[in-house]
C-alpha cells in the first residue's frame, strides 16, 4: 500500500475550465422493461433518475474536444502557450493512438507540447490535474490542460447498464489570473482490484458489493481523513464538497461520514441526472461548483478510481473569478437542461451493442 503525502503547490491553480455533457438520456425504468426487472426501483436504489448517452458520433474524443474548446472561450490565455496536455479516460476510442493529439490539435495548440493519455479508472482526470500541477509548479511549462471524460460502457442487462453515463471537463491550470488556487492535494492508493477490463472486451467486470466496501468507501474515506488532518481543517471550513458519485448512495453515504452536510455536496451532485461519468465524474462536479462559486469559497474534493485509488483536493476560489466570464460557456445547468429521452432500442443502437448485418 502506498499512502501519498500531502503536496503543497502555492500559487498553482484552475485559470479556465469548460464541460460537456450528451444531450440524449435514458431512464432506468426503460432500462428495467427490456431485462424484466424493476427499473423504478432499481434507479431508486441507485438514486439516478436518468443517465446521459452519446450519440452515434460522439465518444472521449469529441467530449474531450468541447469541454476543451469551452474552457478555451472563456480564457484569454494564447492556446500556442499550453506546454502539456492529458486526456484522463477509461474509454479512449483507441488501444494504439492517444486522445490527446486530437484534442490538442482541435484547441490550436503548438506542436511544441507534451502529450498523454492517462488511465485509472474514474480518476484519471484527477491523476492529469496533479501532472499539470507538478509541471506548472516546476516551471517546465507555462500553463497545461487536464481533461477527464468518458463513454463508460455497461453489459446488457448488467447493474452497470443502469448507471454508466457520458460527459467530461477541461481544466485549464497556470499560475497567472488563477479563478480556484489548488492549495494542497492528498492521494491514498492500493491494489484493490473491485474492477477490470482486459484488453479486447468490450465490457468490464466487477465485483459486486465487493466495489462499495473494501473499494470505494475504504479509499475515499482515507483519502478524505488525509486532507483533513494534513491541512489541519475540517468540514465546516468548506463550502462545497465533491465526491466521485458512482451513484447518488454512495457519495451520499461517504459525506456523511466525514461529516459534510446535505447542502455542501448539493452542487456537485449530478449523478441523478446524468449517471456515472467516470473519468467525468468529479471534473465535472468541481465545473458545476465552480459555475456558482465565490471568491473566498472553499472546494473539498475526492475522485476516486477502481483499482484502486483516491485524490483528494483542497481548492480556494480567488477574487479572480469575479472578473471571469463564464457567460462565453455553457454552465453545466444549462449542459444539463432540456434533454432528449430514448427508448432501449435507440440507446442500444447508440450504444453499439445492436449492430447492422452485413451482407
């Protein structure tokens, strides 16, 4: 087991972020029909009203590729200056060909960059946060992009069908006219393998309840209680918190238990609306957060992926958000607002997982 030490950064922090969320839903009652189960109870079990599904030609790519584009206009920042990009994701289209070229390409940065895919589960967004932290801190390069966002892929019929969404966010971190200062962040990690995928299937594994606890509970717990003690605050000195939401059970179960209230994790709790975003999941309740934030205002934040791993945030929003524009990017609320709904039929068509014969 390695438990991670607390990283103090300074001055490092989010200068711009952007998100995107799929326009077309699915309800896990539609879900239920086709497999004979209850889906009213099963999304109420979950507490998901209703999950987020790609389009035909939408993937990691072209979620990755908006969420970038959107936090782009809202920075004055010259894309040529971002030294490094990565893309976070446990479905990147290709097994040989990183997301982050495109992507890179697609928001007219130089060539003269670093890029990378990384991959951990649902925190491999958080995991790029703190690369580009440590290589803005260095001085290496001038201002890096960390994307996390995903496709996530459920069996037919399997209890992740019900739940496994799509959607993304960029973070834009520099030094210069930071809107959130990443003052300190704390990672908990240990070979709990609760979840997999082997190369060539087409969907994971997991080990049931086995993912709540000693999973999920266990590492963002501990990676929450290490914030804490190391910054010597507790819950009461935040105004927000976030947790990786798999569903609405667990991060609501987790916050209670290190003592957050029900109106500090209100903001960026998405997962009943739109799923579990995966890679997703915390960049984008940490863009939600930051759409009605204040200077002054305190951000906790836990990812978590399996695997497994926790990274945890202690984040401050500076007077600079004042003078940001978030006018010249869509809000998540307005992301999330007048979806379209599909029958199982259209959503498995979306999905891939009915194909068209061939002659």
């Amino acid at each position: 087991m390695i438990e991670g030490e607390v990283s103090p950064v300074g001055e490092v922090g989010i200068v711009s972020y952007g998100a995107y969320v799929p326009h077309f839903r699915i309800t896990p009652d539609e879900i239920g029909k086709v497999w004979g189960v209850d889906g009213k109870a099963m999304g109420k079990g979950l507490m998901i009203t209703s999950k987020s599904v790609p389009s035909p030609d939408e993937d990691t790519v072209t979620i990755a590729v908006e969420a970038a584009r959107n936090m782009m206009s809202r920075s004055a920042v010259d894309p040529k200056e971002i030294g490094a990009l990565y893309v976070g994701s446990e479905s990147h289209p290709y097994a040989v060909k990183p997301t982050g070229t495109i992507v890179a390409e697609a928001i007219e940065a130089a060539p003269n960059l670093t890029v990378a895919d990384f991959e951990f589960a649902c925190k491999a967004g958080t995991a790029a946060i703190q690369t580009c932290m440590g290589l803005v801190g260095s001085g290496m390069v001038r201002y890096a992009v960390a994307v996390g966002a995903d496709t996530s892929q459920g069996a037919p019929g399997d209890a992740l069908e019900y739940s496994a969404s799509a959607g993304g966010a960029a973070f834009l971190i520099g030094k210069e006219k930071v809107i959130a200062s990443i003052d300190t962040t704390y990672s908990y990690t240990t070979d709990t393998p609760d979840f997999w995928r082997r190369e060539g299937q087409l969907y994971p594994r997991h080990g049931g309840r086995f993912t709540g606890e000693p999973a999920y509970f266990k590492h963002v717990l501990n990676g929450g209680k290490g914030l804490l003690e190391k910054t010597e605050t507790k819950p009461t000195d935040f105004a927000y918190a976030v947790f990786h939401q798999p569903n609405g059970k667990f991060p609501t179960r987790v916050a209670k238990q290190l003592g957050f209230k029900e109106e500090q994790v209100r903001a960026g709790m998405l997962v009943s609306q739109i799923g579990n975003t995966y890679s997703g999941a915390v960049p984008l309740g940490l863009a939600a957060i930051l759409d009605e934030a204040n200077p002054g205002d305190r951000i906790f934040a836990v990812a978590y992926g399996s695997g497994a791993g926790s990274d945890a945030f202690d984040i401050t929003v500076t007077d600079e958000m004042s003078r940001y524009p978030k006018d010249r990017a869509p809000t998540l609320r307005q992301l999330m607002a007048n979806p379209k709904y599909l029958d199982y039929a259209t959503y498995a068509k979306f999905k891939g997982k009915i194909v068209r014969g061939r002659d």
